[in-house]
C-alpha cells in the first residue's frame, strides 16, 4: 500500500493512492482507493494507464473502483501527478511461483527448498529484477512466512495444534500406549487387508475436520500397519483420501458450513435453503464419493498399481514402510516405536487421548459457535451451530485435552515419572518441527498467490469457458481442479469460484446443472489439492502418516487421477445433460472396480500377512 502525499500544497495536493495488490497484472482488475487528505475536497482527477477511465469524480474526498491496468498507473490534478509504485507485469507470469515450485518439489524431493524458490521469484516479480531487489527479495519471501502465519490467529492456531499433537505422540510412544494399541489391536486384526480396512474405516468415522482426521488416524494406526508391512505411502493415501472428501460429504463437519455460505454469498440460495441445497449436492459429490470407495477397494483387493505398487512390494519383501533415503516430515523418535515387550494391557494410553481429544473439541466446538453471535434463529442443527464455530482456536484447546489426559495417565499409572513425561512431550514436539516450517512456507504460497492475483488471472482465463451449457459442471470441475492444484488451496479454490460459477448455473431450468456444477465445484477442489505437493492438506498428511512427502504426492497422484477421470466421465458430463446422479454413482463404482481389476496387480504377500 503506498502513500503519495505532497507536502504544503494546496489541496487536494495531498493525496492517499492505494491498490489491493502488491503487483498489478495487465489485464485483471485490481481495487484502486483515491483520497484526499481534507473530505471538503469534491473534483475530478485524471488517470493514466488504467482501461476505460480517463477521469474520475472525488466525493467528499475519495474515489473507489476496480479499474484495470496495462501501464503504471498515476493519478494527477492540474500540474501535480502522483505515481502508483507498483509494478505493472505481463499477467501470465503470476502463474510461475507456484509452478517453480511444484517442479522443483518433484525434481528435488525438497518441498522446503521447492516452496522457498516458488516465494522467492514471487517476490522478484513484486519487487524488481536488480540485483539488489533480487537479494532484498529472498529476506522479504522469509519475513513474508513469518508474517502469514503470526500474522493470523487461525494459521498460528494450527501451529499449536500440530505441535500439541506431536507433544500428545510423543507421552503416548513413551508411556507404551502407541506399542500397546497396536498389540491389541494386532489380536483382532492380523492381515495387511485387515489394517488397510481398519484404517479406511476410521477416517470414514472421524471425519469431524480433515487436519484432525489425518494427525489422529495417521498416528493412531501407523504402529499396527508398520507391523503388518503396509506403507507409509500408502497409509498417507488412505488417510488423506478419507479426510477431505469425508469432511466435504459429512453431515457434521467444520467444512460444511463454510461450503454453504459461499453459495449462500454468491445470491442463489438463502440461509434457510443451505441445509436442503447440501442433500441435492450430495449424490453429485462424485470425486469424494468415488475416492473414498476406491480407498475401500484398494485396501478389500489388495491390488495396486504405478508408484504406489512398488512402494507396496518394497514394503512387503524388506520390511521397510519407507524408502532408505526418504525424508519424512517427522523425527524417527516421534514415528517409530521402540517398545519390544508386549504391552497390550496400556492400549488406553492412546485410546483415552485421543477420545478426550475428540470429545473435548467436538463439545468445544459446539459451545463456541453457540456463543459465536452469528446464528440466524433458523439455524438449530448441531452441523449448523459448530459451523459458526472459531474451528482452528477449538481445535487446538481439544488437543490440549488430549495432551492433558496423556500426562495424567503415564504419571497415574506409573509408566513415566513427571520429569519424563515433560521430556516426552518436549520430544513430540521438537518432532513436528520440519513439518510446522514446511507448513509456515505452504501457507506463504497461498498468501503470495493472493498477492499476484494468480487465482484471479486463471479465472480471467477460462472464463469464456464457463459458457452456459450442458458441459458447465464437466468444466468447472476441470477449471477448480487446476487452480487448486497450482495455488495448493482448495477453500481459496472454492471462495473464488462458487461466485462466479452459482448464478450461471441457476440461469438454467435443469436441477443436474444446478447441483452438479456446485458440487463439481467442492470436487474439482479436493482433488487438484489431493495431486498438490504444495497444498497444506496433503503435507498434514504426510506428517500424519510419517511418510516421505513427495513420495506421497507422487504415489497418490494416479489414483487421484483416476477417480477424477471416472467422476468426469461418468458423472459430471452425464449430470449436464440431465442423467440422475443414482444411475452415474453405480456405473462410477463398476467402472474403478473394472479398471482396478484391469491396471491393479495383486502382491506377493506371505501368509501371515494375507
């Protein structure tokens, strides 16, 4: 934001110039604020290398308005002219940042580094490329991190949480818990299907948030299907499968709200139809219904196939759930167990935690949106209520529960002494640290993608696309998985696009337009964020699981895929043309067994691991 101000003229030499964006991109709008220091001060001033206005009128002082650039725009009063700084770039290049840093995390295996050089060239293209603004740009890509995420109250939230959590892994590892869940549960499930379904069925349950899913599930179940020599890349594909698709489809979620609202804004539901317009897009959930089904499959066959069959066979003939050089988002003292007696009498070390977490942040959650003042009086179902809920603040009190109730079990029980039991916890900590910056650098991104107006140049470009037409829901679909996959955010994804894409399709008399293109929306949303190696979900998953995270990305990324082609094909091109959602479901689900059948090759696997 700059201030241009002339000093000991006469007015309205003093003026404010301001822009919403650090960099103007020629050819997309941008908000231009105009104010006079005195408000007595009503005129015209004269604008330059702005489209369609060559003068605007000051009220009482100020002028606001989206205008749009194709030079560096300067605004003058008689002889006086008063510059923008801010760069004015060739639209295209917003695009580059986060696509430098998708290739450099797939050609480096470094998501940090990938995402430090995606922050650093964003910031080249704001600020200059002189040498000097070349270095200064690297220091402010760093102060940028740190000032998006201590900055935001929600970002720094999620911070404590996931190290809360680390904290929390960490007592229940020490204390046996973590060794002991996984010996009792080894009694009741023996057989790599078995941990697979178990840990499907789990994230189907406990699909309250999609952080918390993927940190509870990951780390509750990791023990048992390191024993049952089932991958971390897999376990990450199961549990990031189940997380965002079953928070999107879920009747009592933190996302569910938040979805409806955006079309509640974009003017073509009211409050009081947002639970109903919610069941007519259920059924067109395609991508989510279809990804958690093929989890199901996958984990019931035992077939796999592409990177993730090869990450399996390594698995099953060495033993090793991860590659010998992978870098996993969390220390070995935090992912692994080193336990070697049976201690399945302290299974509640880990189960009692997690409970009180659950418990704990499903009534916290409650209660804060109770008093959130937001309520409308039609608003009284329990999914309603927690959706007005602080979820990030909530969140993080219920993990304080969790770690609250760990320490009290291995102190009381007498499987640690306190000074060990804040030692653990330190450690469970400390673990988590690789994953909190990683995550610091991803929000960044997405911060920095606002700044360059990235979502908004890709808008500008498909929009002709967005045509009014049987082929909308099949298009929208496609558009939002792309700019989630390339701003690494599927609620960025889905606040840019429910607006613009809603009242096209409520122009048109058919309910499969309707619902399907808002549904393809939320799909086309989580899965660009699913094949994403810079969106923050699928890097909590990793941590959740413990597992390499470009080898997570890059084993999950044809399964994704694949859904994604099946939903497109059998589902959102059929609904456009007015084909019931319940004939494109069970044609969806034959077509990914057929095709599993066809590209899935069952392993090798010795019997006691059948």
């Amino acid at each position: 934001m700059l201030l241009l101000s002339l000093i000991g003229a006469e007015k309205p030499a003093d003026l404010t110039v301001e822009a919403d964006h650090k960099v103007l991109l020629k050819g997309v709008p941008f908000l231009l604020t105009i104010e006079a220091k005195s408000d007595d001060f009503s005129g015209e001033v004269t604008l330059s290398g702005v489209r369609d206005h060559t003068s605007v009128l000051l009220v009482k002082g100020r002028w606001e308005g989206t205008v749009i650039a194709d030079a560096p725009v300067s605004v003058s009063w008689g002889d006086k002219e008063w510059k923008l700084d801010r760069r004015v770039i060739p639209a295209w290049l917003s695009i580059l940042p986060p696509i430098l840093a998708i290739l450099l995390a797939i050609l480096t295996r470094e998501v940090f580094v990938a995402l430090f050089g995606g922050l650093w060239l964003g910031y080249i293209l704001i600020i200059g490329f002189g040498p000097l603004d070349i270095l200064f740009a690297a220091v402010t890509a760093v102060e940028s991190a740190i000032q998006e995420t201590f900055g935001s109250v929600d970002h720094g939230m999620m911070l404590l949480f996931i190290l809360m959590m680390g904290g929390m892994v960490g007592i229940m590892t020490a204390s046996g818990g973590t060794k002991g869940f996984s010996d009792m549960v080894s009694r009741r499930v023996r057989t790599r299907r078995g941990g697979m379904v178990a840990t499907w069925i789990f994230g189907v349950v406990l699909f309250i948030d999609d952080y918390a899913s993927s940190l509870t599930i990951g780390n509750a179940m990791r023990p048992l299907t390191d024993r049952l020599r089932i991958s971390r890349e897999k376990l990450s594909y199961i549990i990031d499968s189940t997380a965002a698709p079953m928070a999107t489809i879920g009747f009592v979620s933190t996302w569910i709200v938040f979805e409806t609202d955006l079309f509640v804004s974009s003017g073509v539901i009211t409050h009081s139809e947002a639970f109903s317009t919610f069941l007519h897009i259920l059924p067109y959930s395609f991508y989510a219904i279809f990804t958690v089904f093929f989890v199901f499959l996958i984990s019931v066959t035992g077939r796999d196939f592409g990177p993730m069959r090869k990450a399996e066979e390594r698995t099953i003939q060495s033993g090793q759930v991860s590659r010998l050089d992978a870098h996993p988002l969390v220390d070995r003292e935090v992912a692994e167990v080193f336990h070697l007696e049976n201690l399945s009498n302290r299974w509640l070390n880990v189960v009692l935690p997690i409970l009180s977490f659950l418990v704990g942040t499903i009534l916290l959650l409650y209660f804060s949106g109770k008093e959130s003042g937001t309520l409308s009086p039609d608003e009284t179902s329990f999914w309603q209520i927690i959706g007005h809920a602080h979820t990030e603040r909530m969140i993080f009190w219920g993990s304080i529960i969790g770690c609250l109730v760990a320490m009290g079990l291995a102190i009381f029980k007498g499987h640690l002494g306190v000074r060990q039991t804040l030692a653990s916890w330190y450690r469970g900590c400390r673990g988590m640290f690789l994953a909190v910056m990683v995550l610091i650098f991803a929000w960044s991104m997405a911060g920095l993608c606002g700044h360059l107006s990235t979502g908004l140049w890709i808008e500008s470009q498909i929009h002709h696309l967005l045509i009014s037409g049987n082929w909308l829901p099949a298009i929208t679909f496609v558009v939002c998985a792309f700019l989630s996959f390339a701003t690494g955010s599927s609620w960025t994804t889905m606040s840019i696009m429910a607006g613009i894409v809603a009242p096209i399709a409520w122009a048109h008399p058919e309910l499969g337009i309707h619902y399907g293109t808002l549904a393809a929306v939320l799909s086309g949303s989580i899965f660009g964020d699913h094949i994403s190696p810079i969106s923050d979900t699928t890097i909590i998953s990793s941590v959740g699981a413990a597992a390499d995270h470009i080898d997570h990305v890059k084993t999950q990324a044809p399964y994704g895929l694949l859904c994604a082609l099946v939903a497109l094909c059998c589902g959102f091109i059929p609904a456009g043309f007015g084909v019931s959602p319940w004939i494109s479901l069970p044609v969806g689900i034959v077509v990914l067994w057929a095709l599993l059948t066809l590209l899935g090759k069952k392993l090798q696997v010795a019997h006691d691991l059948v």
